[in-house]
C-alpha cells in the first residue's frame, strides 16, 4: 500500500508533490496482501505455472459449487489438498538466505530430499494400482499391500520432506526439492481417500474393520497440514493441536474428569480424517462459505472497492476530533469484516491510518490499539462477520440470517464503545481533526458510491432467501459489473488476477480450519467435550455468573495466537455444549464463546492484532497489548449481558428491542467515560470512574430497575464532574 501525502514513518510530503487530479486521494492498493517473510517470490516460467495453478484452484470452486457439485467428501478432499499443493510450493519451511550467505546452505537437503522423493513417488504410484483394483471389483485391498508398499514410504516421505524443509534454506525465488516431496505426499494422500471413500470401506472408519491405509494416510494427511500451519499461522494451533493430539493417546493414564478409555492409534486416526475431524465443520465451511468470499473480497480488490472504503472513510470522518482514529474504525470495521483476519486487516488498513494517528497527536502506543481494536471489531460485523457466521451456522444449524440480525446489536455497541473511547481520548488531549486540503473530496466519492453496490446485493440477496453461495457468487459477479462504470474496470486480465490472489488469501485460512478439524476431531471422539461440560455444570452449580467466567477464560486461553476461524471452531466444540447444558439458549450460548474467541486477539499476553499494530506504530507490543484491551473492554462486558438480556441479540419483542439498544448504548457511553476518565469535559478522579462503571454495568443489563439506577449513578456523576470543572476554573 502506498499513500501520496504521508509515507509511513508519519511525515508529510509538501502538497506541491501530490498529483494535481488526486483531489488528495490518500488510499492506493490499502488491500492488497502483504507477501510474508517465508513466502517464495517466483520468476520466469514457474511464476507462470505457480499463478495458472492458483487461477486453476479458485475456478474448480466456483464451478463446483455453482455448475456441477462434487460428492460432498471427494470435494473435500481436492479442497485441502488443493491448499496444500499450493501452500507448500509458496511458503519456505525455513528462513530464505541472505546475500552474504550466497544460493543457499546446508546443500544436503537438497540430496536427502530427492532421495525421499522416491517413495513419496512410489505412494502415489500405489493410489493408482489400488484404484485399478477397486475398478476390477476388488472389494478389500490387502492388507501387507496397503501396509508395505503404500503406508510405510509414504510416512518415510513425509517425515523426510518434512524435518528436510527445516534446514533447506534457499533465494527467494527458487524452489524447493523437500517441499516438492510433500507436494507428492499430499497429491498421494488425496488420491488415496479419493479411491477408498468412493467405495463401500469408508463405512467402516473407526472400526477394527477399516483399511490399514486408511490410518497412514491419515497421520501423513495430518502431519502435512499442522506442517503448513506452522508455516502460515506460526506455532500456537499447531502446540495446541499437539497437545490435543497426545491427549488422545494419554487419556487413560491421566486422573479426574480428563481421564477416559482411550483409542488405538489405528481407531482414532481411521476416523480423523472423516467427517468426524479434518473433513467435518470447519473444512465444510472452508470449502464453500469462506473460499466464496474469499474470492468475493478478491475481486472487490481487484476493482478497488477497498481503497474507496478507505477514503470514504476519510472523507466523512477525517474533520472531526482526532479524525485518523475515527476513520480507521469505519474503514477497519469494513475490511475487517470481508477478510476475516484481524491482524491482517491491521496489516493493510494500518500502514495508512496509523502514521495519520500520530502525525494529528495519539501515541505510538494509542494509534496502534484503536487500529487493533478497530480491526478486531470487523470479525463480528454483520453480515459477513469474517467467516464466524458461517461457521456458527454450521455448527449450530441456525439459519445464517439469524445470526446475521443477532449480531447487528453487539457489533454497534462495540464500535460505539470504541468510537467513544477515541473522541474522549481526542477531547482529552485537545486532537485537531485534518485539514480540508488534507482529505479527499467527499463530493467526489459520493458520485463513487455505487461502488457499495456488490456489498448491498449480497445483504439483499441472503434476507431474499437466496443460498449463501448464491448470494456470494451474485455479489462477486456484481463487483466486476459495478467495475465497468467506474475508474477501476475489470477486464479478463484482472478477473484471472482476482481468481489468483483469491487462492493465495485462502491457503492460511483453509489449512488453519483444517488444523482446527484435527482438534475437533479429537474432542469430538474422545468425548473430552461432555466432560468438560460436567465441570461446568459443577461449577454453576455455586454459581452461573462464575461458571461464564470459567467459560470466559477458556474460550480466551483456546484463541490465544489462533486467527479467528480456528479460534472459535475449538472454543465452540468444547465450551458451548457445557453453556447449553447450563440452559443457555445456543444462539446466546455460541455467540458468548465466538466474541471471546474474536477478542483474544487484543486480550494480554498473546494478542495478533495488537502485536502487529505495534510493529506497524513502532511502540512497545505488550503495552499496546494492553491499551487495546482497554479501548476493546465493551466486548469483554456485552457477552456477559447476553445471558441476563436476550433482547441485545433480538430475542425479544420490538419496544424492548429498541429500549435495550439505546439503555446499552448509553451504558458503553458512560463505561469509555470511566475506564479513560474523562466526563462532561474534565478529566475524572477515580471515584467517579467506579461510578460510571458500575452505572454502565447496570445500563447494559437491561432490567427495569437497574437502568432507573444507571441513569440515577450517571446523573450523579455529571453533577460531581461539573462541580470538579467549576472548583478547577475558580482555581
């Protein structure tokens, strides 16, 4: 991303050097991906393989879930290994050599890697016998056939490929001899549940009945996928899912409520890869919903949609107290919203908003919290809510529509919180807002504004009743049409650009859901679920309030360094059945753990967002860790309300509704007052901040009562503050 008047560092360039026709346009290219420190940077002819194949991978999903649908686990199947292909020939298992290091270094993984390449090869030469077997009527292959020429090279490959691509240290733009044999395993993987599960042995996964190979593909199947999280989502989910990996196997020696009979390794792993794991909610979620917008948020790319976000953004909002910061919640909210990472978006939207930030007068460390709070905030944004709505209506099996409604109460009184939180902060330090000649001409992009076209489309289509992929695929159509009347048209060159980059953006988030499969799979079939429900009912038994606490810093704790996806698939396999069980409706339930899974982003001391906004404002990350936690707070407190007011997820009839929104509103109003203490235009001493917080605390509940005596605390805060502010002007 790049901007004409302010480079990165926060300077301003003279306005002499901006384009005459800008009109001081400030956004360019603010979505497009970053190319990460471990991501291969090809040239020539194999730039041009690498890109046919990602334009190849994003097309064989529009085609298939709009013109001729595969068998449901087939395409599964192709969807992962279609990732993994791609992830592996992207991201470097290593760091990628220096200039003083020369080509490359340790030379050996190189020769060991072809050697691993053999068997890998075998493996999948095998997946063709086989199936020339199953075609001949073959109803069982046999056993040493499966073990010995398929299992065993196939797990020597992969471990080889693997532990190889830790050392294998290359440029940039050379390829990769180990990863090029975990490319074949994974080719080998796919083939072979391609042939098993389209015949009448898939019945019998999980039984001492199901195929030997069933069990190495799968261990290989698995090791290949925590391999490429490791590489593009670091090593949280893949400790986490090792953890629950262990667990499996550990089970029967452990004490208490985690102890359980325990599984074989050929059991459970004859099961993982099956609906019941890998190929069960997450990847069906990943393989429809997430890819569709994905490619969606693509094209919207492609025509420039998200820098007209942006400026629109500036433009309405860049005048007021502390304008920067008020812009990066709106524009942040919208990208945050498509592309369903929050340390991504802080990635692209912040390099322009946060230099802004500082240069009207926030600190390094408030610019980088209101970014990251700001694009946290994106992921429970109806009606995309990064891809959490989707994967909470396939698991819950609530209509996606009543998520979407539920979540429009919530997600306003996040961003007013936040918003409030900003304009205090700029009151407090006496912000000026931007310069006329600093900004974009709204009237301008006001003429622009069909460019919100493709995102009305999608929110009419899905309350028409329209399919989900239906709706994302009018929508991505439509951004290309919108496209043609604006200054940005897409051309054939650009949709295939589109479908390329659409590919690239969903290789983290396919192979994270993938990891999170693994995880469910484990809770799922060792039942570590229904005892961890057990102790949540022990503990609500002394009392609800502790019990969603508990639940509070588990969900928390699961999300911690996870992107938001995976984060709440976890969270809503092991502590939603236990708030269900409590009596909590699932709607309520569900959401409670999906908004901690998104908040964990900002929560201390593993908080994504906030770590990368600081890398992008230059401030210390644990303090900026912890200021977006406060500027976030309201997402910490609203969940909790959840349960004691069904109204703010609109579980209620209209006048309560209504009277819920606007109590609560002036609940998060008074808490950003309290928590930054600032009130009625003068700074505020402790007392009157616990006064406002407990008023806001009692506004938020909802009850009768507690608003009479939230706006009684209130009024009596104002009082006591315009009282400080006349004892401070006599002085």
């Amino acid at each position: 991303m790049t901007t004409e008047q302010y480079p990165k560092d926060g300077s301003t360039q003279s306005s002499e050097n901006a384009m005459p026709d800008d009109d001081h346009i400030l956004a360019h290219d603010v979505d497009e991906e970053p190319v990460e420190a471990n991501r291969r940077v090809f040239e020539g002819g194999l730039l041009k393989f690498v890109t046919l194949l990602a334009i190849a991978y994003s097309a064989f999903h529009l085609y298939t879930l709009n013109i001729a649908p595969l068998e449901t686990w087939s395409f599964r199947i192709v969807h992962i290994a279609g990732a993994l292909v791609l992830g592996f020939i992207l991201y470097a298992g290593a760091r990628f050599v220096s200039a003083e290091e020369g080509p490359a270094r340790h030379r050996w993984t190189t020769w060991i890697g072809a050697v691993a390449l053999l068997p890998a090869l075998y493996a999948l030469y095998q997946t063709y016998s086989f199936y020339q077997m199953v075609q001949g009527g073959t109803v069982r292959i046999p056993v040493e056939l499966e073990t010995w020429q398929f299992g065993w090279p196939l797990l020597a490959a992969t471990a080889t490929g693997i532990i190889m691509s830790w050392f294998h240290q290359r440029d940039r733009a050379r390829f990769s001899v180990p990863d090029l044999v975990l490319i074949v395993c994974s080719v080998a993987v796919a083939a072979y549940f391609l042939v098993v599960y389209n015949t009448s042995m898939r019945m019998s996964t999980g039984t001492s009945f199901a195929p030997i190979g069933i069990s190495f593909a799968a261990i290989a199947g698995t090791a290949l996928i925590m391999e490429l999280t490791r590489r593009v989502a670091g090593m949280a989910l893949v400790v986490i899912g090792l953890v629950f990996l262990i667990y499996v196997f550990a089970g029967p020696y452990l004490p208490g409520f985690l102890g359980y009979p325990g599984l074989s390794v050929q059991r459970f792993f004859s099961q993982v890869y099956t609906d019941a794991g890998i190929l069960g909610p997450t990847t069906a979620v990943s393989s429809t919903y997430i890819i569709l917008f994905i490619i969606f948020a693509a094209f919207l790319q492609a025509s420039k949609v998200g820098d007209y976000f942006v400026n629109f953004a500036f433009a309405a909002a860049g005048r007021s107290r502390g304008g920067p910061a008020k812009v990066a919640i709106f524009a942040s909210g919208l990208m945050g919203m498509i592309n369903g990472t929050s340390a991504g978006n802080v990635v692209s939207t912040g390099s322009l908003t946060i230099p802004l930030m500082k240069k009207v007068g926030y600190s390094k460390k408030s610019a980088g919290a209101v970014e990251a709070a700001a694009s946290t905030g994106g992921q429970i944004m109806p009606p995309i809510m990064g891809a959490g709505a989707f994967i909470m209506a396939e698991i819950t099996g609530i209509p996606y529509t009543e998520i979407a409604i539920a979540a429009i109460i919530p997600a306003i009184l996040y961003f007013a919180s936040v918003y409030f939180m900003v304009d205090f902060e700029a009151k407090k330090l006496g912000m000026r807002g931007m310069r006329e000649d600093e900004l974009p001409n709204l009237k301008r992009l006001a003429k622009q504004a069909y460019l919100f076209v493709p995102i009305v489309i999608l929110i009419v289509a899905l309350f028409q009743g329209y399919s989900v992929i239906r709706a994302g695929t009018l929508a991505t159509v439509s951004a290309a049409v919108v496209s043609w009347i604006s200054p940005h048209k897409m051309g054939i060159a650009s949709i295939l650009r589109a479908l390329e980059i659409a590919s690239y953006m969903a290789i983290q988030i396919i192979v994270v859901c993938a990891a999170a499969g693994v995880i469910v799979g484990v809770i799922s079939l060792t039942g570590v679920g229904a005892r961890f429900s057990v102790l949540l009912l022990d503990v609500a038994a002394a009392s609800n309030l502790l019990a969603l606490v508990f639940a509070m810093f588990i969900s928390i704790l699961l999300g911690m360094g996870m992107p938001t996806t995976a984060a709440y698939a976890v969270a809503a396999s092991v502590v939603a059945p236990g708030l269900v069980q409590l009596g909590i409706e699932p709607l309520t339930a569900h959401f409670f753990v999906f908004y901690f899974a998104v908040v964990s982003a900002i929560t201390p001391p593993v908080a994504l967002a906030s770590y990368a906004a600081a890398g992008i404002s230059g401030a210390n990350a644990m303090e900026t860790s912890v200021a977006s936690f406060r500027i976030g707070i309201a997402a910490f407190i609203v969940p909790f309300m959840f349960f004691y007011n069904g109204a703010l997820l609109m579980e209620a009839e209209w006048l309560e509704i209504a009277r819920a929104l606007v109590t609560a509103t002036f609940g998060v109003y008074i808490l950003s007052g309290g928590v930054l203490g600032w009130f009625a235009r003068v700074s505020a001493p402790w007392s009157t901040r616990i006064l406002l917080i407990v008023a806001a605390l009692m506004m938020i509940e909802g009850g009768g009562w507690t608003d009479l005596g939230g706006i009684g605390l209130a009024v009596l805060a104002f009082f006591m503050q315009r009282q400080r502010a006349l004892g401070m002007a006599t002085a």
